[in-house]
C-alpha cells in the first residue's frame, strides 16, 4: 500500500514538472485551436493574425507617438534609451502573459485577473483587477479628453467651436455606438485596421512637417539628461507600450493563437519603429519648446488639419477595443451570458452595463482635461505596474524559479525594477504636475 502511493505520489511530481516545463519553455506548443488539452478555447470564426496585429498597434501606438517627443524633452536624450529598452522588455511580459494563461495545463485562463488569482489567490486577482480597471477605463478617458479638445480645435471659428466638455460628451455618443452594438474583441478588429493606418499618416505628416520647419527654429536647446524629470519621463514612454491588458482577449480572438509571440513582436515593433521616427526628430527640431501632442508643434495649414483629424480617428476606433475588453472582464465576473439569461435579456443587460461605463468614462474626461500630465499619471500608476512588475511576479510563481536560466531571471529583476522605478517616482511627479494644472485652471 505505502508502495502504491509513494508512486502515485511521484508520478504527480513527475506530471507537475513536465507541466512547468512545458508552460515555461514550449508554452505556445499547447496554443493550438486543435489541442485537444484545451477544449474550453472556442476558436469557431476566430480572426486572423493580421486582424490581431492591427488590434496591437492600434491599441498601443496613437498617443505615444503625440508624447514621446515632450517625453524626451522633460527627461532628455537618455529617452531614446527607455524607448528600445521598454520596447523589449513589453515584448517579453507580453509573451510570458499569455504564458500564463495556459499554465495550469487542463484549460485556458480567460483574463488578466484569473492569471493574478491563479498565481497569488483571491487578493491577488482583486488588487490586479483594480489596476486593470484603472488603466481600461484611464486609457479611454485620455483618448476621449484628446478626441474632444481635437474636434474642439478643428471647429475653431465656426458656430461648431462648442468648447472641450460638449465635443468630449459627443465623443463619448460615438464611441458608443460600436461599443454596445458589438460583443467581442473579434468583432471590433476591423477598426483597428483604420487605426493603425491613422496613425502611420500622421508620422509621415509630423515627421515632413517638422523637417520642413527646421530653417524656422532658432536657439534650440537639447538635454543629455534631466534627473528630476526623468520618472514622469519613464512613465510616459512606459504608457506608450501599453497593451498587456487587452492582450489575453486579442490572444483568445486568434484562430492562430501559436503565432501569438511573432505578432506581438511585430505590432511593438511597428509602434516601436513610428516612436523613433516621431519623436528624435520632434524633439531635435523643436527641442524644449516641443508640445504635446507633437502635432500642435508643427505650423497651422492643411497637414495640421489633417494630422488632427486622423488621430482623432485613431483615438474613436482605438477606445472600443479598450473599453469593450474592460466590459468582457466584467461581463464575466458578473455572468452575463446567452446561457443564463437568454439572447435578448443579455443583448439588454450588457448594453446597460456598457451604457452606464461610457457615462462613468464621460463624466471623467470632463474633470480631468489635461492631456500630457494624465497620461504621466496613468503610465506611472498602472502601466509600470501591469506591463513590468505584475506580469513577471505571476509567470515566476505559476512556473517556477529553477528552471529558468541565470540570464533570464536577471532579465526579470530589470523589468520589475524599471516598473518599481517608474511607479514609484512618476506616480508622484504626475500627481504634483495634475495639481499644478488645476492651480493654473
């Protein structure tokens, strides 16, 4: 008897290591629409991994290449640095993310918050949720204070100039539209494209317009380094590769989800590529008298506008996708499904629940218009915290520390300090900045 269970016993160690590795090292071998070890993925009309790039880069790109440049200016030239080095490491926690979500080895995680309670219990998954809720409903908020103060401007002296909070109200009324109408990240997808296409014109808009106007700009100053500014730097440019949030939805709309690691390099790297070309130039030209978002830099006229106006594009598709995988976290925990309350009574009680989040998101954006230092604000508090820190606490507990390599777990200690850095310092200098701002108001 004591023979039988000591085997028993070592055969579940045996199946528990094997586990861990095979999460750790071949995690995306068990990603497959066929696995049979995953039966609970519904990837039936599933998107392709194109649609999924176009979702990453719309998500991610758009207003971190309105503030790279101002961010570059308040930390100087070292920026150029934390660009590349937030680059990489947002790529390697939002592998190790999705890594996550398949560790248990029987089935599918769903959200960022049952990786959280998966790895540290019901406090832990509560305490990410919050974060997750801060940054899904921060991100809209900036996108629409940015769509209203746009729109705002673009109806300069005619009887539309109605001010921020009507245009930022109206944005909202847009933005709604898709929002309650669609259901899933999938169906959503199609936006994204326009997006990220959005957003390609506008650099190569800035990048001629600020060249152009080089011979116009005199005593241009440049810093190295700015040590006191340098954390609400961080936090800006760590809010620029912000994604990881909306990431296990993206994953879970692929048909191809084993090619998960090649797009998300490829959509941060495309975001990575139009920051660089953005923002050394906007910052060379303009030096400290850059503005945020860049685009306000370059001089009035007809690429102005239109730079204007397609970012505001950007911003309307890019904030159902946000917002819509906040309302998918909460649907879930709430139960909202066919299943439970028929096709009708969850088309009705999901509209609601998103009616009444676009309200909340509105009636913040009106109190809090203030672009750049928000945008610090929410990079500093949430981003550091969700993109460096949370991601590698879960994928070390849920895997294991001794089967990663020395390299590797040095690799983690540098992305969590990063996020504790930024976290830290750039949540205090953005809160004393947004004070300053409401004094001046």
């Amino acid at each position: 008897m004591n023979s039988k269970n000591q085997k028993a016993i070592d055969e579940e160690k045996k199946q528990s290591v094997d586990i861990q590795d095979h999460v750790s090292f071949e995690a995306f071998s068990v990603v497959d629409s066929a696995d049979q070890s995953f039966k609970d993925i519904d990837r039936e009309g599933a998107g392709s991994s194109f649609l999924a790039y176009f979702n990453v880069v719309c998500v991610v790109a758009g207003t971190g290449t309105l503030g790279l440049p101002y961010a570059l200016k308040q930390g100087g030239w070292i920026g150029v640095f934390v660009i590349f080095l937030a680059w990489a490491m947002s790529i390697y926690t939002g592998i190790i993310l999705v890594r996550c979500l398949y560790a248990c080895g029987k089935h599918r995680l769903h959200t960022y918050k049952d990786i959280a309670t998966a790895a540290f219990g019901f406090v832990g998954g509560w305490v990410t949720f919050f974060f997750n809720f801060i940054l899904l409903l921060g991100a809209p908020v900036l996108y629409m204070v940015l769509s209203g103060s746009n729109l705002n401007q673009l109806c300069q002296g005619t009887v539309a100039e109605l001010g921020n909070t009507p245009w930022i109200i109206i944005s909202c009324a847009i933005v709604a539209i898709p929002f309650v109408l669609v259901k899933s990240m999938k169906e959503v997808a199609f936006m994204s494209a326009f997006g990220a296409a959005a957003t390609l014109i506008v650099v190569v808009i800035v990048l001629v317009m600020a060249c152009l106007d080089q011979k116009n700009q005199t005593n241009i100053q440049h810093n190295p380094v700015i040590w006191d500014q340098f954390p609400i730097a961080l936090s800006t440019i760590s809010f620029s590769f912000g994604g990881n949030v909306v990431y296990p939805h993206v994953e879970a709309s692929m048909k191809s989800p084993k090619q998960w690691p090649m797009v998300l390099a490829a959509g941060l790297s495309t975001c990575a590529i139009m920051y660089i070309v953005t923002a050394v130039p906007g910052y060379y030209i303009y030096g400290t008298t850059v503005l945020s978002p860049i685009y306000n830099s370059i001089p009035t006229g007809v690429p102005r506008t239109i730079a204007i106006v397609l970012m505001t594009i950007h911003v309307l598709t890019a904030a159902p996708i946000l917002i819509t995988s906040l309302s998918l976290d909460i649907e879930e925990m709430c139960n909202i499904t066919v299943a439970r309350l028929g096709k009708w009574g969850e088309f009705f009680v999901r509209a609601f629940l998103r009616i009444v989040i676009l309200v909340i998101l509105g009636v913040i954006g009106v109190s809090v218009p203030h672009f750049d230092d928000l945008m610090s604000l929410l990079g500093a508090f949430a981003n550091c915290t969700l993109i460096f820190i949370f991601p590698v606490m879960f994928y070390l507990r849920l895997t294991g520390f001794r089967n990663k390599p020395f390299y590797e777990l040095i690799w983690c200690g540098l992305v969590v300090i990063l996020g504790i850095v930024g976290l830290i310092f750039g949540t205090k200098e953005s809160i004393e900045a947004l004070i300053e701002d409401f004094k001046s108001d």
